[in-house]
C-alpha cells in the first residue's frame, strides 16, 4: 500500500513539474488563429509554399490575399521581397546533379507583374545553387553553391576513408561524390566578382573547418557522407563588411570577412573545432544549438538563431536564440511549453521586425507566428495551402514528420516598405472559404 501511495505522490509531483505535460492535436484548423492587432507590428507576409507549388504569396494580417506570383519553378527555397518592388526568389530545376535537399539551381529576380527581369543559373556537373541567396546593397547577389569533389580529392585533403560510404542512393539518385559548400557573388551581368569556398578552409584550427567531423548515419547518409556541411544562409552585412554563413550540420554560424576572405567568428559548437565538451546521448555538453538554420543579423553585435533543436540529447525541440557576440553569451531565447507546438526538426527561419517582436517560419508545419520580447504570441497562422490544395484542417497523414504545407522562410513587410510603395494592395480576397478563427479568439491585451 505505502507502495501505491508513494507512486501516486510521483505522479503528482512530475505532473506539476511539467514532466508528464503535452500538447497533441490530430487535426488543427490553418489559417489565421490568433491576432493581436494592439501588440503586433502589422503589414504583409510573404511565403512560397515548397510542396508541388509555384505560386508565391503575399497576405495580410488576416490571412487575405493581397498579391501573387506565378514563377515556372517550385521554390529553392524561398523569396524576399526587394527595395524595388520585385522578388528575389530561388527555383528548382527539374535535372539536378545532386538530389540533396535544398538543391535548386536558378535565382530570378521578377517583377510585379511576374516578369523576369533577370535570373542566375548554377546548375551544371560540378556546381548547383543550393538554398540561399541575398542581394548586395552595390546591386551584386551572393549565391550558395555546391561544388564537387572526387573521394580521392576528400581523402587527399584529410578524410579518414572508412568513415566514406561507397555509394548512397537518396532521393531517388545515387550520389559517389562529395558536394563541397561555397559562396559566390555575381554582378547583374552575371559575372563573378567574389568567391569564398569551405574547401580552402579545411583543417582542424579554431578559423577552419574540420573534415572529419562527421554527423552519425542517423541523421541521413548523404549528410553523414557526401554532404559534410551542408549551410543553409548566406547574408551580407554592410556595416561590417562581413558575410554570414551557418552550418546545419556542424551546428554553427561563421562570419568571413569580405576583404580578406578569412573566417573571424563562430559560434554554436565548439566541438566541431576540438574545443569544449562533446554531447553524448543523454548530455548537450558545451553545444548551444543543434542543427540550426536562419540565422540573420539584428545590429548591435548581436545574432538571431532559428534552433530547431534536432537530435539534441536533451531532447528535441525547437527555439530562437540570440547571440551577443561581444560576450558570446545567449542573451535572450524562447521555446514553447510544449515541443509539439513548436518544433520543426528540418528548416525553418527567424526575422527581427522593427517593433521588436519576432517573425517565425516553422517550416515543417508550415507554421507562421509573432512573438513579443516578453514572449507572449500575437500573431499565429497555419498555411492552408497543401501543394496544390486549399484545406481549411491540416490532418494526420498528410505527411509524416513534414506537413504538406511546408514554407522554408516567409517574411513579414511594413505597410511603409519601400517595395510595397505605391502598390495597390485594395483587392483583398480570401485564401480560402475557411472558418476565420482568429475573430472569436478572446485576445488578451
């Protein structure tokens, strides 16, 4: 009996500690779910849906739609809106050499109108544009690449060969080389200006990347093999002449100076580098974040992290995290309650508003929100658009672990952004004919 009574008294205790709390919803309605008009900073958001769609959108806080663009790609992976009023947005070419994810090919910058007025295209034997881009305040574009390298080029520079696979097939392709991160900037004539590549930075010191630090098979065999470090942001930041990379799978961002082409920061994981404590399966040792994306400069010496927390030995979830980099210290973050109402173990982006609150792209619930410096949501939206459906409920199944309406990035604009100026955004229509949650939702001030 003394037996009973004392599992009883556990039960409590871990129930009021937090232990045993979860949040699950089968079914969940899209849409817009809460909006904070008072605390919210307001204006359009921008997303193109990744899943079997090429239209990109731009709606406002009530989830109308505003303006569309129709392009002849699916996103790679995403689209900004520009100063200009066009888009800048990546595509995905239908014949790739290399069938990893993120993979994409072209950068098209296109009008109002749905005009191309210029385009990029990487996608040759030896290179393909991957994931990011972003456009220079001189009007010259930075591009991610990938670029091949032979295993006997890998193992010359330094790879322990057993830890190569053979041959790995995935998504649909066999892969027997590695594919190398790089970044080039071009001219709007398409002429390279400038290029940084991971391959003339490889070793094992504190400004070099570490060839045999290797993410378990686990995690995907293309990225335990033959996409070693796979980045996933290139930004260009003015006021320090600096370029901004991260590095899902080494768990860490890096600034290369401009000039020089040298690496002058990093932060995340200092194992990838021989420094500090390594995780284990049940301790995070001295790693901050764990296969981390969008991250993005918000002034002041300061970083801003999507962490999504993927295979973190504590266990997973997701979180924003920002950096001081005079300190290196996490100076702010927030994470939901519950890892099920905000995780995304792939993807995903963060974006500083002028206000100071947060826009958030969760990207594998196609989940879109706002939240305040004092944590609390004011703004929360589900993408009903699934490939080339319109559903007003997201259900069980229709995809495992990633929704069908998956967005890599969206970004919120200003009504006062200097692109949407001048621009008729009266037509408002319906995404869809669904229930708007959002006007019977009790918001509290």
């Amino acid at each position: 009996m003394k037996k009973i009574y004392w599992f009883i008294f556990a039960f409590i205790i871990a129930m009021s500690s937090g232990f045993v709390f979860s949040y699950e919803a089968i079914v969940g309605p899209t849409g817009v779910l809460k909006y904070n008009s008072e605390r919210s900073y307001g204006g359009y958001t921008l997303f193109a849906p990744m899943m079997n769609n090429k239209t990109t959108y731009l709606i406002d806080m009530e989830g109308n739609l505003v303006h569309k663009w129709e392009s002849a790609y699916t996103p790679g992976a995403y689209a900004m809106l520009l100063a200009n009023g066009n888009l800048l947005r990546g595509g995905v070419m239908e014949k790739k050499p290399a069938a990893i994810g993120g993979a994409g090919g072209i950068v098209q910058e296109i009008e109002w109108d749905g005009r191309v007025v210029w385009e990029y295209k990487m996608n040759s034997a030896k290179e393909i544009h991957h994931h990011c881009f972003d456009r220079m305040p001189n009007g010259n574009t930075l591009i991610l690449g990938w670029e091949a390298k032979s295993i006997d080029e890998v193992i010359a520079k330094g790879r322990d060969p057993r830890t190569i696979p053979l041959e790995v097939h995935d998504m649909g392709q066999y892969h027997n080389e590695f594919w190398m991160d790089f970044v080039r900037e071009v001219d709007k004539n398409g002429k390279t200006v400038w290029e940084w590549h991971v391959w003339d930075h490889i070793g094992t010191g504190p400004n070099q990347l570490d060839i045999n630090y290797i993410l378990p098979e686990k995690i995907g065999p293309n990225y335990a093999g033959f996409d070693w470090s796979h980045f996933n942001v290139v930004e260009y930041i003015p006021e320090m002449d600096m370029v901004l990379l991260n590095s899902r799978n080494l768990s860490e961002f890096y600034l290369v100076d401009h000039k020089t082409g040298k690496m002058v920061y990093r932060w995340g994981n200092p194992s990838a580098y021989g420094q500090g404590k390594k995780p284990s399966w049940y301790d995070n040792g001295d790693q901050k974040v764990f296969g981390s994306h969008g991250v993005s400069y918000i002034g002041k010496d300061r970083f801003m992290i999507f962490d999504n927390g993927s295979e973190r030995a504590e266990g997973n979830r997701s979180g924003i995290v920002i950096v001081d980099r005079k300190t290196n210290q996490i100076v702010w973050e927030y994470s939901a309650t519950t890892s099920q109402s905000f995780y995304s173990f792939r993807q995903g982006y963060v974006q500083m508003l002028p206000n100071g609150n947060i826009h958030v792209t969760s990207t594998n619930s196609g989940h879109l929100f706002e939240v305040t410096e004092d944590k609390k949501i004011v703004w929360d939206y589900i993408s009903p658009v699934f490939g080339k459906e319109l559903k007003c409920y997201a259900e069980d199944g229709d995809m495992p672990n990633m929704m069908n309406n998956m967005i890599h990035r969206s970004y919120r604009y200003g009504a006062d952004y200097p692109g949407l100026k001048n621009r008729d955004l009266t037509q408002k229509t319906p995404l869809t004919e669904c229930p708007e949650f959002f006007k019977i939702y009790k918001i509290e001030k």
